[in-house]
C-alpha cells in the first residue's frame, strides 16, 4: 500500500505528532483506535527498547501506526566545551539546590543502531527529524514494510526527501511547537509558515504532504485539507489529553499561555524549539547562540529539568508548545480527535455552501 492510500483510507486524517517526554504510548494507541493515526515518539529511547515497543503497540491495536526518531548526530565535544557549558548552568542548578552534573559518558542515543532496531522493528509507518536517510536506508525499511515519512522546513528539504525515495513529507510550518526539523539551511531561511509551506510542497514535489504547525482544532484540520494536504499532524493540542506525558508545571504553564506566550529559543538543547516563554529562555537569550549544539546541551540540561518538574518549577522546564497553544483543551486523546473531525465537515460545509454562490 502507498502512503497516500494508507492516508486516504484513514476515517479521520488526523496524526498525532510523537513528542518525547510528552506523548506516551497510550496517547498513541488512543488516535489510532479512533480513526486517526498515532505515533511513537521513539527519539530518546535505546535501542534495545524500540523493538518490544513497537511489538506492544501492534499487539494493542490493528490500525496503522507511526513511529519516529531524531537524527542526533554523534557528539563528541571537546572537555573545554563542556566544562564552559556546564559553568554556565551552574547558578540554575544552585537555585535548585541540585549539584552539577559531570562530563556524560554519552549525549545521546546512538541513531545507527536506533534505525538498525527500528528497521527490524518494521512498525507501518516511520518519521524522521533533524536530518535525512540515505537512499538506501530507505530502501531498507521500504524493504521491511515500512513507509518513510521525511520532516521537511522547506522546499528543498522536502525535495531532498524525494531524491532519496521518501513516500510522503511532513511539512513542519514555523508556528509548530518543540524542535524546528529544519537540515539544510539555517533556522533563520527555514521559517516558513505551515500554509505556504504545504501549498509549495504540494507544488514541489509529487508526494503526499502532511501539513504540521499551528493547528488546533477542526477549522485548522478543514483549512490544510483544502489546501491539498493528505493529512494533519497535530502536536500541541494533545498537550492536555488525559494520556499526555507532560509534568504538572508544564502542564499549568500550558492553561495559563496567552496569545502570544511562546518563543523560540535554543537555549535549553541547542536546537531551535518553539516553547512557553520563561525565565531560563529570557534570561539565556543574549547568550543562546554560544551553548554547544544539540545533543551536547540537551544533555547537560536534563537533570537541570527532571529537578526543576520535580520542584514544581516552570522556570526552568522546556515547555515546548505551539502557537496556538491557547487552544488547547483537556480529554480523552480519541475523543478530541473525532471532536476535531467534527468540527473540520462543519467547516467544510459552510466553505461548501460560501463557495457554492
């Protein structure tokens, strides 16, 4: 089966974007049993746990699935750079009354033996972020029965996904919570937002297109639909569902955000990522550029962050969190998703009617 078949037969065309520390495996199963489309967020596990993972999840359910990893590159900084990163987070970890950590042996899952495990692991559909395959890693998975969905910023990120034998693009519009996926260019040239960005997709490439960034609700779902996208993928309105994986703090800074409460910052991964603004990206943000590059600070913060969940703090959390995160509403992950549908055909019938003058 293609992707776009796959995409066509499901009854709603709506994917749940895999969130690391944010969307459980629960949340999955529950998009997916209700028509939608759910995703294992597979980035920060080992290898030895994405096949038993992928195993329970095909036992829990007959619908399609996704799972996706990030394509952290092998880090192997120099000890001065550590040893200055960590100086600088010294007083965040003193205000939690929490030691600094040492020198990590490691900064990050090893993405070779990630994707060896998840091409045996052979879930139906697998993502990918922060990069891109060869062509022959593709063919692998293609090999194993597993359809290659390729995040892509720009045009010629999602024309790149094509060259090496991707079956569909997620485009990830600048409105999108977390992470930026962005490969090619720099973040500042990869700021597209997700309705143009789908519309030169669309036109670049002949691929299905997953429209990503920014949408919330079924006015959103019924807007990229009529865009031409084959589907949505929706992150930051799950952040509330019973089955979130978000932690208290995070979770009050998502009910309390405003229209305009987040920004991006790479001050906590050394990755651009769109969150709720707090005191730790204000106060980092004249010197975010000199934090070493993700996986590196991601690392060094990640104690700095369980302590601070802990503590009940959202100072110094990553509340990563769309645009339009004032939207957000609690409930059961697959009633939120038929919810959403809902509300795209109601959408869609007053465009019907609108258009039909």
């Amino acid at each position: 089966m293609a992707l776009r078949d796959l995409l066509d037969r499901l009854a709603i065309p709506i994917l749940q974007a895999p969130m690391v520390g944010a969307s459980p495996p629960e949340m999955a199963l529950a998009v997916s049993r209700a028509g939608g489309m759910g995703s294992l967020a597979a980035g920060a596990l080992v290898p030895d746990q994405i096949e038993p993972e992928v195993e329970r999840l095909r036992a829990a359910t007959d619908a399609p699935f996704g799972v996706n990893l990030l394509m952290a590159p092998r880090a192997e900084p120099d000890g001065a750079v550590v040893e200055a990163a960590l100086a600088r987070l010294a007083p965040w970890y003193a205000d939690l009354g929490e030691a600094l950590p040492g020198h990590p042996n490691s900064f990050a899952p090893d993405f070779e033996a990630q994707l060896a495990a998840l091409t045996r692991a052979a879930p139906p559909v697998a993502s990918f972020t922060f990069g891109i395959l060869a062509a022959d890693q593709v063919e692998a998975l293609h090999r194993a029965g597993t359809m290659v969905v390729g995040t892509a910023t720009t045009v010629a990120e999602a024309r790149a996904w094509a060259d090496v034998g991707a079956d569909g693009i997620c485009a990830q519009g600048f409105e999108a919570g977390g992470h930026r996926g962005h490969f090619l260019a720099d973040p500042e040239a990869s700021l597209v937002g997700t309705l143009p960005l789908t519309s030169l997709i669309l036109d670049a490439v002949d691929l299905p297109v997953i429209a990503a960034g920014g949408i919330m609700n079924g006015r959103g779902v019924a807007a990229a639909l009529a865009l031409g996208a084959s589907a949505v993928q929706m992150g930051t309105a799950f952040l509330l569902a019973d089955q979130t994986g978000v932690s208290a703090p995070w979770k009050r800074a998502i009910e309390a955000a405003d229209d305009e409460s987040t920004r991006l910052t790479r001050a906590f991964t050394g990755r651009y990522a769109r969150g709720i603004e707090n005191r730790f990206m204000r106060e980092l943000r004249a010197v975010q550029d000199e934090v070493p590059a993700y996986p590196v600070q991601n690392r060094l913060t990640q104690p700095l962050r369980a302590a601070a969940a802990r503590a009940g703090d959202p100072e110094m959390i990553s509340l990563w969190a769309g645009q339009g995160v004032r939207l957000a509403r609690p409930g059961d992950a697959g009633d939120l998703v038929r919810r959403w549908w809902s509300e795209a055909q109601d959408a869609a019938g007053r465009l019907s009617v609108r258009t039909a003058r």
